[in-house]
C-alpha cells in the first residue's frame, strides 16, 4: 500500500511561529514465512514463501517539520533560527471509535505521544507499537505537531501548529497480491 501523506502549515496561536509539517503514515503489511508447496500440497524442502494467510498491518509513522520565526511583526516576514519544543501526536480509531469520539471519551487502538527539542528542524520515523488485522476496516488516523509554548527559550512563545485526519482503509488484498505475485507464491 502507498504511504499515506499530509503536508500543512499553520502559525502558532500568538502569530510569531510558522509550523511547517509533514506527516506520513507507512501502513507496512508484515508476515512470516512458511514452506512453499507444490501443486499436491506437499511442502518443497528449502523452499520459503510468504504466509499470506497470517499478514497483519504493522504501520510506521513519519514527522518532519520546520519552525520559521517572525522577526518584527507577527505573522511578518520569517527566518529559522532557535531551539523549539515540539510535541509530536498521533492516535489511531477504528470506525465504531471515531463515530463514539465526539459523544464519550474513547481510548484509542493506538496512541503515540512524545515531546522533543532538536532543533528548529526535525525529520523522524517511528514504529506505532501495534499490530493490526488486515482487512479490518475504516481507521483514522489523527495527527498534530505542535510547538509548545513557555519551553524557556528565548524566542517569543506561542503554541500550536499543523494537524490533520487520515482515513486508511485496511484491505490488504491488493498488497497481498502483488506479493504473491513477486514471491512466487503459488506458481
């Protein structure tokens, strides 16, 4: 499956910040490998395949922002310099979740939330920590990047920035078939 990508950029809420941020989402589908067979079913000795029957999801997630300061005016003219505390965010719903979010609290399938300071730029990839059915179903994925405010340095202060929603559609079968098809699977 291709990677499912978000590029936005927003000020923060005091108007000295411009937060420009990438997110991307990598589904990833995983699975073991297991004795490939011949056309009676008997295994081929030394012959591995894929094990299409017991893929699952195994999704990635990509950050990479920039942080432009106002120099004389808000929401003026820019330049990146400073260190800036950033908080990176993304939660994983399935369809029945994201329908109850809005009536309830509801605890996430996932849920990935760090705060870091590099620098006035960042580009990073980190593992979800969560294995997903194929083929189940609708999942949004919400995401932010944010500049936290009053992080002690000495740039102005202003929190917010980029956030946006990704709907993913589990279905494997496609991916599966392309596997298939480049690992020899059943020929």
């Amino acid at each position: 499956m291709s990677d499912l990508q978000q590029s936005v950029t927003e000020w923060t809420s005091d108007g000295w910040h411009k937060v420009c941020g990438t997110f991307t989402f990598h589904p990833h589908l995983s699975y073991q490998m297991r004795d490939k067979k011949d056309k009676h079913g008997i295994p081929i000795w030394g012959v591995k395949v894929p094990d299409l029957e017991n893929s699952w999801w195994d999704p990635q997630l990509e950050f990479a922002y920039d942080i432009w300061t106002s120099i004389l005016v808000s929401k003026g003219a820019v330049n990146q310099r400073g260190e800036h505390t950033v908080g990176l965010f993304v939660a994983v719903y399935t369809q029945e979740q994201w329908d109850q979010k809005v009536a309830m609290s509801v605890t996430p399938v996932a849920k990935f939330n760090t705060t870091q300071s590099p620098s006035h730029s960042y580009h990073g990839t980190f593992p979800m920590g969560v294995k997903l059915e194929c083929d189940s179903g609708k999942y949004y994925v919400e995401w932010s990047i944010s500049r936290i405010s009053n992080d002690g340095t000495r740039d102005r202060q202003g929190d917010g920035g980029p956030h946006g929603l990704i709907v993913w559609d589990s279905d494997a079968a496609r991916e599966k078939r392309e596997v298939a098809i480049n690992q020899n699977v059943y020929g």
